[in-house]
C-alpha cells in the first residue's frame, strides 16, 4: 500500500537459543534498495533500539550522528486542479522542484491549505515519475476530509527525510540518528539508529553531572547540554536533544549512551 512498516523483531513466540533472531541485517549497507523494504520503515528490537531504513546523500560515520538534508520539494503554491473530500489523489500544481522517479516520494508528507487557513496534513504512499517543474500526481495515506479548491487551496509537499542522509556537519540541520554501519558514499541504503543504547562520539564535556544530558553537535558528536545552552559556541552547538548517558563518559569508557 505503500505505507511505512513497523516491524517489532522477536516480539511473538516463546525464544529459545534456537528462534532468537539475527539482526546482523541492520549492520549491512547496499547500493541496492533492499526488497520489501522501504526507505522510512521502522525495526525494534526487545532492548529498545530503534532503526529506520534509509538513504545517504553522502559518507555516514558509524560514531556520529548523520543529518537530514532535504529542504522541502515545493514551497507553497496554489492548486490548479481541484479534489473532492475522499479522495486520496492529488495534482501537485506546476512549481520549481526537482525531477521525481516513481513512487520515489513514499514517506514524504504534503500540507494542505484551505483558504480558511485550515490544514490537512497527509503522508504519502506514492507519486508518478515526473520531469522538472511540472503538474504530477501523488497518492495519500488517508483521504480528503475538505475539499481541494483549485485557486483557493495550496499546497507544500516535503520529500521523504530518511532518502538523504549524511553525517552532521551543519548546527541548522536536525539530526536523524546514528548509522549502524559505516557508510561509504552517496545513493547508499543502511539503517540508522534513532532510539537507545549506542556509541556516540562525546565532546570533553560530556563527564560528571554536567555531561549526563546532552545536545547533538554540529558533526555529530555530543556535548554536554549545560556547554550547549551556555553558547560558548554557538556555531558548533545544536538546540537539538540528543538524550543521555547511561554509563561511562568522555574521560572513562564509552559512554553508552541512550537515544531519545
């Protein structure tokens, strides 16, 4: 259907040394998108780790955390062909965007304006290949509760922020996680890390009872939250929580450190 899956490994049955299952697949990166599975689709495991499938847009580091690239695929525009409640089909308006292969804006999101101001805000499931700059159609997760009005009702559409990841280096980009594995290059598939215990490159702050808590960097790495709201430096200091350690710190081992 195109939706994003949630799978919640070993969450069924009874386990013995026999049925544990091997997560050595979210260790593993490709060139070639994985079958069944789709960028954006969620894996648990039982001690509360969470990953996401995703893509690169360039080199990840497995120590620190990668970033989200993307900017937004078209920026607020009226609509030209009109949508009536129900429907889960859409005609994005003729606007500036990049060429689209098919279906390749699956777990992105669209925002829908009426001219009241109200919104419908909706994911979507699948577009049709498009070149640039021009009308196209997109698929939603849910039908329209309010009419689309051509000329009244607008429009933005965000691309799927799981297809173009790349490790931190800007403070004004949020962070997605961190990747299970190395990546080499752009255009490749792995799984990043967005929830529970991992290792994350800290800071020398991140010690003592200043360094439980900390921000995201901006190449990744960790700081200790008391450093990070004091804006000693604020070009390399993120208002974004990375969450806190659980043992160890900059000046002992580790630290393990759990995602939030």
């Amino acid at each position: 259907m195109g939706k994003a899956r949630a799978i919640f490994e070993g969450s069924a049955g009874m386990v013995t040394q026999r049925n544990v299952p091997d997560y050595g697949y979210l260790y593993t990166t490709s060139l070639v998108q994985a079958p069944d599975i789709a960028v954006g689709d969620l894996r648990t495991l039982p001690d509360g780790r969470e990953y996401r499938y995703a893509k690169s847009a360039a080199a990840c580091l497995s120590c620190q955390g990668c970033e989200f690239t993307t900017t937004g695929l078209v920026a607020y525009t009226a609509f030209a062909v009109s949508a009536a409640v129900g429907v889960q089909e859409v005609t994005v308006p003729a606007a500036t965007h990049a060429l689209q292969a098919k279906d390749a804006l699956r777990g992105g999101y669209v925002i829908i304006w009426a001219a009241d101001g109200s919104v419908q805000f909706r994911g979507i499931v699948g577009n049709d290949a498009t070149a640039a700059d021009v009308a196209f159609k997109i698929r939603l997760d849910a039908g329209l509760t309010n009419a689309v009005v051509a000329a009244t009702s607008a429009i933005e559409l965000y691309e799927n922020p799981y297809a173009a990841l790349q490790t931190a280096a800007d403070p004004t980009k949020a962070v997605a996680g961190v990747p299970a594995a190395a990546v080499a290059a752009a255009s490749t598939y792995f799984w990043v890390q967005t929830k529970g215990p991992v290792f994350v490159n800290p800071a020398a702050t991140v010690t003592g009872n200043e360094g439980v808590g900390c921000m995201w960097r901006h190449d990744g790495s960790l700081d200790a939250v008391a450093t990070a709201i004091g804006g000693t430096v604020p070009d390399t200091d993120t208002t974004q929580y990375a969450g806190y350690r659980i043992e160890g710190s900059a000046d002992g081992n580790g630290p393990l450190f759990m995602l939030t």
